[in-house]
C-alpha cells in the first residue's frame, strides 16, 4: 500500500513540475504578444508616414518636372519673340537666361526628389515586411499560447486526480469492506443455520405423525365424542 502511495506522490510531483515549468512561459508568451502588438502599431505608423512622405515626394517631383518644362517652354518663346522683334534682344536675353537658370533650380529639385522618393519607397518595403513579420509572429505565439493553456489545464487535471487517489486511505477501505464480507457471511450462515432446524421439525412431526398412525386419529375420535357428551350434560 505504501507503495502506491509513493507512486501517487510521484504523479503529483511531476504534475505540480509541469505547471510550475508551463506557467512562466505562459506570462512570457502573453507578454511577448503585448510587446509584438505594439511593436506593430509602432511600425504600421511609421509605414503610414513614410508611404505619405513617398506620395508628396512624388508629387513634388511631378511639380518640379512640370516647372523645369515650362521655364524651358517660355526661354524660348522669349528667343523667339527677339528674333521677330516682338521685344528687344537685350531684354529677351535677360528674361530667357532667368528662365533657364529656374529651370535648372527645378531639374536639380527633381533629381533630389526622384532620389528621395526611391529611398522612400525602400523604406516602405523594409516596412511592409516588418509588418508582415511581426503579424506572423503574433499569429504564431498566440497559437502556441492557446496550446500551452491547454497543457497547464491537463496537468492541473492530473494534479488534482493525483491528490485525490494519493490521500485516499485505501488501508481503511479495505478494512471496511474486509468487515462486510465478514457480517455477509456471518448473516448467511445464521439464515443457513435457522433452515436447517425449521427442516428438523418438521421432519420430527412428520415421524410422530408416522409412527402413531390411525392411534392417533382413535384417540381423537373418542376425544372428541367425550367432549360433547360434556358439552351435554
């Protein structure tokens, strides 16, 4: 019996090791999964303002395009309008040289915006795969989460089924039952016994009842006739 007893400590002890080994885990888990969501609304923002910055960058340099086009456009509508005396050449000279040196302000403007939405857009998928990541991860440690829940609560099952069958006395059970079996067998005896004496009386008067024969029934006769003769008088 003891025995048992140790083996039952033995299934407690390796149950409680479980939890105590699955618990930390847990809060960890549950904790790394807070810091992975906050991490990705960190990185969803940022990919919001860098994407923003892409679009205006690439819109800027649409504008700056479109200008670098049009100064070009009006330095030689001014030639022109020298060269059919529209205007006098020292002025067309002028205008069409501050014409072109915008033009020259746009094209670099341009140049450092097509260089800064390309870096924009690199950033942008740096951080569109972060965020892909990151939602993977928490997808992944969620799972994992629900699956060591569920073993903590298989093993606080088998913990507690193991307490219960270790502090169950089973000495005394057997004892009781030891006990019952006893009193049965005492009870059946007892109704064995009253059997067979109820079986030897009757067998007695059925001897009696032989041996005197018709006697009996004589004496009853005349029994019985001097009785009313008394009953007469």
């Amino acid at each position: 019996m003891n025995f048992f007893k140790r083996l039952f400590k033995l299934g407690e002890a390796e149950a409680n090791s479980a939890i105590d080994k699955l618990e930390d885990p847990i809060k960890m888990t549950e904790q790394g999964i807070r810091d992975l969501k906050r991490d990705l609304e960190k990185s969803l923002k940022a990919m919001a303002e860098v994407k923003a910055l892409h679009i205006r960058t690439k819109n800027d340099l649409q504008s700056y395009s479109n200008k670098a086009a049009d100064y070009e456009s009006k330095a030689m509508l001014l030639v022109k309008k020298a060269s059919n005396g529209e205007m006098s050449a020292e002025d067309s000279d002028r205008l069409a040289t501050e014409a072109l040196l915008r033009k020259e302000e746009n094209v670099k403007l341009a140049a450092q915006a097509t260089e800064d939405a390309d870096k924009f857009s690199t950033d942008v998928s740096a951080l569109e795969g972060n965020v892909r990541k990151i939602k993977s991860m928490i997808a992944k440690y969620e799972n994992e989460l629900k699956t060591l829940k569920a073993r903590v609560k298989v093993s606080k099952a088998t913990q507690n089924l193991n307490k219960q069958m270790a502090n169950l006395d089973s000495g005394s059970t057997i004892s009781m039952l030891e006990r019952m079996k006893d009193k049965v067998e005492e009870q059946e005896a007892l109704a064995e016994s009253y059997g067979e004496i109820a079986n030897e009386n009757q067998s007695l008067d059925a001897e009696i009842d032989a041996a005197l024969g018709d006697d009996a029934k004589v004496e009853a006769t005349d029994a019985l006739s001097a009785l009313k003769a008394k009953m007469n008088k």
